[in-house]
C-alpha cells in the first residue's frame, strides 16, 4: 500500500482508525501507534511519543493527534484531509442514528435500549478514570493531585482548570 | 410538529413575542422541559432549555478550550451545569449513544445533541465549535514541532496535567453514578460495576463490554419494562 507520499496512506488509516474506535480514542491508540511507526515507519517512536504528549497538553479532543501527524506527513491540506477523514464518517452515521433516536424516542424498544446502555457507559468511564489514574499517578504528589482535581470538581463549584494549571506548574518543576 | 420539543420562550422571544406563555411542562424522557421560565414555583424541577445555534458554538468552543487531558468532564460542566441545556440523566443517555457508536466519543456526543437542538445545522455548528480552534491550534503546533523538533520538555507539566485530568474523570463517573446510587436502582448499578470490573481490572476489551454487556443490560430493561 506504501507509495512516495505517505499522506494517502495515512489518511486510509485515519479513516480506518476512526471507524473502529468504538468506545474512544485510548482504545486505538495502540492500533495508531503501530500502523504510524511500526508498519509504515512515517513516524519514529520519539515523533510519536512527542505528538501524543502535544495533542494531550492542548485543548480539544485528543483524537485530533491525526491532524497532528497529518500535518506533519501533508502539511496543510494533509493536516486538513486527515482530520475529515477522522471526523466525516463518523459524524454523518451518527447524525443519522441520532435522528432515528429522536424519532422513536417514545417508543418501549428504545427506551429500554437507552435505560440498557446507560448503566454500562458509567461503568466504562469509571474504568477509565480508574487505568488513566493508574496510568499518570506514580508519586505522592500525583495521587494528590488527582484526588484534589476530582474533590474540587465533584464538591465545589470552583473551575478545575486552576487545579490543571496548579499540576501542570508543578509538574514543570519535576514535582510530580 | 416537530418544533415541540424546542419550544423555550426566552430563546424564541424575537419570534415569540406575541404567543401566549405558556406554563404547560412538557415530558421528556430525561427531565422536564419548561416551557416558559417565569414562576419561581418551577425551582424545583429541572429546567433546561434549547439554544441557539450562535450559544451551540460558542458553548462547544469554551468546551473545547478548557479541554486540557479530555474534554468529556468539560461537556458535563458546560452543558449540565453551567448552561442547563441538558438534565444530569440526558446527559448520561447522551454520552451512552456517543460512545456506542464509532469515531471521537465527544465529536459524536456535539453531533448528537447539536441535531436535537437545531437539526443538521446544529450538528455541523456544534462540531466545528468544538473541533475548529483545536485543530488550527494543532496546525501551529504541529508547524513549531517540526521547526524544533522537540516535545521532551512537555513531559515534566504533561505528568502534572494527566494526574489532574484522571481526577475530573474519576468526578465526571462519580457525578454519572449518584443518580443510580440515589436511586437505589440495583440492576443498573450492577452493570456499572460488572462493567467497571471488566474493563478496569480484567482488561478486557472494550468492545467485548460493549456488545456482550450492553445488549445484555438492554435485554434486561426490556424484559423489565414489559
């Protein structure tokens, strides 16, 4: 599949990527990761790592890691094509689904499918709350950190960003 | 017909202004929808309301910009907490439909909410709200990372911002739950942790969860609700 510029076949697997990533991001980025570096070798390893650590530390979806590396495979127009290519699909079929949702939101089936999910989507984000904790806390500081983010936000009605900024300075200082 | 459920006297005051205020709630699946906000006797249900398509953008772009480590918790403060343009309970119906689907969880949830507020228009609107700001910021990150070619100092905050970022998520689930707990309700709270379990401590994969224990706890309701 591999051809002299690499934004074709990043935008395939952009496409692909989006397609399954039923659930969210953190389920593909291992899929991402392979495909980029070790099947297609369009990034190195630091690249990568330096792109992750990039599209979590800014604002927005961390999804949008695709229009970083399309950006750095296509510039503009790869970084453009690569971020349709993620969203596009995937908005229209929701779109879709979400207007069937509405029209049948009277109906037993659908009631019982939304009262059905519900329950399991709490579960899985409490899952990911708990490996993404497991994953970043690896001091007393950082434990702290954590605890101190969810109090704030779960208690008070202060704005958590504070709490980020606060770790994110700490963390500069190697504290953390 | 169809504009039933947007009904919102203040949103619509323009268009409006001449229609009798009506203080009739409408039923809606996750709460009530006041129609008109005048009485202060109404305190005591939620009320939510319907924005326009310039409030759309504007919210998912604060939602955007705030997103730091994962933007889901910053959805639940903007449109639960801050705005009220969804009830606790839609929120969590919601978020269920978005991440059952394919693609970014919270690109489908502005598609979701953005087409019942405003149809189609509402859904683009909401998703550019939410991704334009971003993906230019990435364009100029993207072009100073390959200037320098460096991200290796990013690990020192990046280590400080991820610790804090588990903890808005470690709230948002605790925020998604109590409404289970409060209501005692045993066989959702069940799935919530069977769930919890699989995915955080078996390790199982996340797609087995979602299609062995969603139509699992689908089945049950059903069976349930009959």
């Amino acid at each position: 599949m591999r051809d002299d510029s690499p934004i074709g076949g990043f935008i395939l697997t952009a496409l692909f990527v989006s397609v399954v990533a039923v659930g969210g991001v953190n389920a593909v980025l291992p899929e991402l990761h392979r495909q980029v570096v070790d099947i297609n070798h369009w990034l190195t390893d630091k690249q990568f790592a330096d792109m992750f650590a990039i599209a979590n530390a800014s604002p927005g979806p961390n999804m949008l890691i695709i229009t970083l590396i399309g950006w750095s495979l296509g510039g503009f127009y790869g970084a453009i094509v690569s971020t349709l290519a993620l969203c596009t699909p995937t908005c229209a079929l929701t779109y879709l689904v979400a207007q069937a949702w509405e029209k049948f939101k009277d109906a037993p089936w659908r009631i019982a499918v939304q009262a059905g999910l519900v329950p399991v989507t709490v579960g899985l984000i409490a899952a990911s709350a708990y490996l993404l904790a497991r994953a970043a806390d690896h001091s007393m500081m950082a434990y702290a950190m954590t605890a101190a983010t969810a109090g704030i936000s779960y208690f008070t009605r202060i704005n958590p960003l504070w709490a980020m900024a606060a770790a994110a300075a700490l963390g500069h200082a190697g504290l953390v | 017909m169809k504009d039933g459920g947007r009904g919102n006297g203040f949103r619509f005051r323009k268009a409006r202004a001449h229609a009798p205020h009506p203080t009739v709630l409408e039923r809606k699946p996750g709460g009530f929808i006041i129609s008109k906000m005048s009485d202060s006797t109404v305190e005591t249900l939620e009320q939510t309301s319907v924005p326009t398509l310039p409030e759309i953008f504007l919210g998912f772009l604060g939602i955007a910009l705030s997103g730091f480590g994962g933007v889901m918790p910053w959805a639940q403060r903007m449109l639960v907490e801050k705005k009220k343009w969804l009830t606790p309970e839609k929120f969590a119906e919601d978020v269920a439909l978005a991440q059952f689907l394919p693609g970014p969880n919270i690109v489908n949830l502005s598609i979701v909410v953005g087409s019942r507020w405003r149809g189609a228009l509402g859904s683009l609107v909401a998703c550019i709200g939410l991704i334009g700001a971003p993906v230019a910021l990435m364009m100029i990150l993207g072009a100073l990372y390959a200037r320098y070619g460096d991200a290796a100092w990013l690990s020192g905050p990046l280590a400080g911002l991820s610790a804090s970022a588990a903890g808005l998520v470690i709230a948002m689930a605790a925020k998604l739950a109590a409404p289970l707990f409060r209501g005692k309700r045993i066989m959702a709270i069940s799935f919530a942790i069977l769930s919890f379990i699989a995915v955080g401590f078996l390790r199982v994969p996340l797609y087995w969860v979602l299609f062995v224990f969603g139509p699992l706890s689908v089945a049950a309701f059903w069976w349930r609700l009959r």
